[in-house]
C-alpha cells in the first residue's frame, strides 16, 4: 500500500495575507476594536446598573468607576503575564485568537449580566483581551516589519486606537438613546465577527516560508543571523589575537608530532 506525502495545503492570497501592509492593518483594526469596545460600554454602564442590576442612585457612580477600575487592574497584572506566555509560544496568532475570545465572552457577560457578579467578570476579561491585543499585537509588528520600520507600525496602531477612543462613547451613547441596550451590543458583536475574520486570515511570515520560499523571512530574524555571526566572527578573531589554539593550529601540530 503506497501512501502520499502530505504537504500542506497553499493558503489562498497567501501573499496578501502574510503581507507587512495587512499585518499591520489587522493589528491596527484589532487596537482600534478593543479600545472601541471599552468606550462603547461607558454611556450605558450608569443606566443599565440601575435598570437591570437594581442599584439606587447612591450607589451607580461608586459602581460605575469600580468598574472601571477593575479593567485598568487586569490589563495591568496580565500585560506581563501575556508577554511572557507570547515569547514562548511557536506562533503569535493563536494567542491572539486567544484574547479575541477573552473580549467576545466578556461582551456577551456584559450583555446578559443581571448582577453585578456578571459585570464584575466582563470588566476583567475585557482587561486580559485588551493585554492580549496590545502586547501580542506590538510583538507580532516587531516580528512582520523590522526594527527599521516598527516605528511607523506602532504609528498606525496609535492613530487607530484613537480613532476608537473618539467613536467608542460617541456611538455607545448615540445607540443607546435611539436602538436601545441590545442594539448597542448588536454592534459591539458586529464588530468583534469581523476582528475574527481578519485574524482568521492574518498569516505570519515565518510560516508563509513553506509556500513563498526564504526571501520572506521576517527582517527581524536576518538581522538576528547577522548580528550573532558578528559576535562569532569576532569571537573568533579574539582567539587568534590572544593565541589560542585553533583548529587549523591544533590539526598542523598533529601532523608534525606524527610525521
């Protein structure tokens, strides 16, 4: 019985999708929804904390910057957290995945929450997603455009993350009075279903090597090759200026004791 030996399928538009350009803009989307999504949720904390969890008057503003608080707390224990798990996982993408599924499950809590248990748990999932998009999301630029060019990635990413930071209250609030709470959620989840298709489709570099071939290694990693045969080649030099025994040395000395 002959068996075929598997090869992995080309990826469609691997070119594109693999590409600084598109990597860049996913990471930028991704920054952009994530901000998006922690404004979206400000106008319409104080009334939902009234009408759907009971809370008096007295009560709302005290919740509403606990809540607040709670996602400045988890972005800041998890960030570190995230960058480490990052560094020691093959590939950037999957713990990207990882946080879009931490902010999806924190919309849905948010959403269906009837007590303050619920709103407590969206608040510190969205605080790991947003960990998750900042950290993995700047690690995964650094590894697509080079040291060279990260400056002006991190750019795009910024200039997004604004463009979220303005729309997000500014739309939450404008639903809120005219759709109602589910309609602002409707868009919250919009949103979040086209972040899943752009990172679906998002390719890293390293692993469009096996369909592109090696001129697409990232510019990081050339870089990385060059500097450490720099440090050899000088390694090297510094051997034979303090005379040390080298190989050519060593192997015309045998021959001599031998002949």
């Amino acid at each position: 019985m002959r068996f075929r030996s598997w090869k992995a399928t080309r990826p469609k538009f691997v070119e594109f999708r693999s590409s600084r350009g598109f990597i860049t803009f996913v990471v930028s989307f991704a920054g952009a929804t994530d901000v998006f999504m922690y404004g979206l949720i400000v106008p319409v904390t104080p009334t939902a904390l009234q009408t759907r969890l009971g809370f008096s008057d007295g009560n709302v503003q005290a919740w509403t910057s606990i809540l607040l608080a709670l996602f400045g707390g988890a972005l800041l224990v998890s960030s570190p957290i995230v960058g480490y798990v990052a560094d020691r996982t093959e590939s950037r993408r999957w713990p990207y995945l990882c946080g879009l599924v931490g902010l999806g499950a924190a919309t849905v809590l948010l959403c269906v929450g009837t007590n303050i248990g619920f709103w407590i748990a969206g608040r510190l999932f969205q605080g790991v997603a947003a960990a998750t998009v900042w950290v993995v999301g700047n690690a995964l630029l650094a590894d697509t455009v080079g040291q060279d060019k990260v400056g002006e990635a991190i750019g795009y990413t910024v200039m997004a993350s604004s463009i979220g930071t303005v729309a997000g209250p500014l739309l939450g609030g404008v639903v809120y009075q005219n759709g109602g709470y589910y309609a602002v959620f409707g868009l919250a989840f919009g949103l979040i279903g086209l972040d899943i298709i752009l990172r679906l489709a998002l390719i890293e570099r390293k692993d469009s090597i096996k369909w592109l071939g090696p001129e697409i290694v990232p510019p990081v990693a050339e870089q990385e090759v060059t500097e450490q045969q720099h440090v050899m080649d000088n390694a090297a030099t510094a051997k034979g200026s303090q005379g040390l025994p080298t190989a050519d040395s060593c192997s015309h000395w045998v021959g001599q004791e031998y002949s």
